[in-house]
C-alpha cells in the first residue's frame, strides 16, 4: 500500500450523527488532512464544522475557496457548492464552485473524490459512508483506478446503506468496517503506510 496522504470521506443521510462519532475518536497528529462532502443545506455546514471542531483533537473547519489543504485539519465541503482540491506548485488548493449538480447532490461526493483521485492517486484513502443514493460510487471508481485503498461503512452501523452499499456492490471497497472501528483502521492504515514508506 502506498503512503496515505488524505483521507476522502463522503456522507449523506444519518451522515452527522456517524461524524460526530468518527471524528472525535482521530488523533490529532493523524499526519493527514480529512476532505469531506456530507449532502447538507448551507445553513449548516458552518455549524456542523463548529461542533465537530470543539469536539474533535483534529481541526475542522468548513472548507473556503483558496484555503491550502494542511495535515491535521479536515475541511467540510460547504452545503451548496461542490469542493474539490488542485495541485499548485506551492501545494494543494481547495476550490468550492457552482458547477451543476451531480445526482441531484452538491456538494457532490463523486466531484472530490475525482479531484481527489487526479492530485493523489494512489496515496488517497476513500471512506464512504451512510447515504441514500449512489453519489460517491463513479469517484471511488476513479481513485480505485489509481490504486486507492478504499473503506466502507458496513450494513448494520450505517443509517441508510445507499452510498456504501453501492460502492460494495461495484466491487470499489476494500473492507467494511462497524462504524466503531472505522477511526481505528483509519489511523492503522495511515500510521503503518507512512512507516513501512519512510
């Protein structure tokens, strides 16, 4: 497996709830930073960043056009407009725009993890998450492409097995995880890729 240099997590229905679970239990030394869509109006976003920063070691923020993607820190997309990262010469960017819809959703999970898939190919970890739908299936399909290690939710701890079950379902995950071990496996693989790379 190649050195884990973000973790791409994508979410819709039940969605908070499993963050409010997952973040808190990363450290925040994790050496990476977390991109994550959650399907959510843009009323709350900001406060779903809010109380997941208070109550995560992790900085979380809601992600902003410009910002520079740091270890460390995770960046919610912001309801309503779709985030995906650029490789600049001085880093990585986030980028939040307006571009149509996918699947009815924006933020969009396909839209990040396929920017996610070009600007780190196979040094990304791809989380999905509960969700009605499908969106995070053809994005995961791009990063598995560039060899990509992928996690599921699995069946019984996800609210709406949608967004996992399709990406199952197209043979995309690597392993299905309880939501309670997802941090773990979380932290083991980003932990021994960068030992066993170093």
């Amino acid at each position: 497996m190649s050195k884990v240099e973000v973790v791409a997590l994508g979410l819709s229905t039940g969605g908070p709830g499993a963050l409010d679970q997952l973040m808190p239990s990363l450290p925040g030394d994790l050496g990476v930073p977390v991109l994550i869509v959650q399907h959510m109006p843009s009323t709350f976003t900001p406060l779903l960043a809010s109380m997941l920063n208070r109550r995560s070691a992790l900085r979380v923020t809601e992600a902003r056009d410009g910002l520079w993607v740091e270890e460390n820190t995770a960046y919610i997309a912001p309801g309503g407009r779709h985030m995906r990262v650029r490789q600049c010469a001085e880093g990585v960017v986030i980028e939040t725009t307006l571009d149509p819809p996918e699947q009815h959703c924006r933020p969009s999970v396909d839209y990040l993890f396929r920017s996610v898939s070009e600007v780190y190919g196979a040094h990304a970890l791809g989380v999905i998450m509960t969700g009605m739908g499908s969106d995070g299936t053809h994005g995961l399909a791009a990063m598995k492409a560039k060899g990509a290690h992928v996690l599921a939710q699995d069946e019984k701890s996800s609210t709406v097995f949608g967004m996992p079950g399709a990406a199952a379902e197209a043979g995309l995950t690597d392993e299905q995880l309880p939501l309670d071990q997802l941090a773990n496996r979380i932290v083991d693989l980003v932990v021994r890729s960068q030992n066993r790379n170093n």
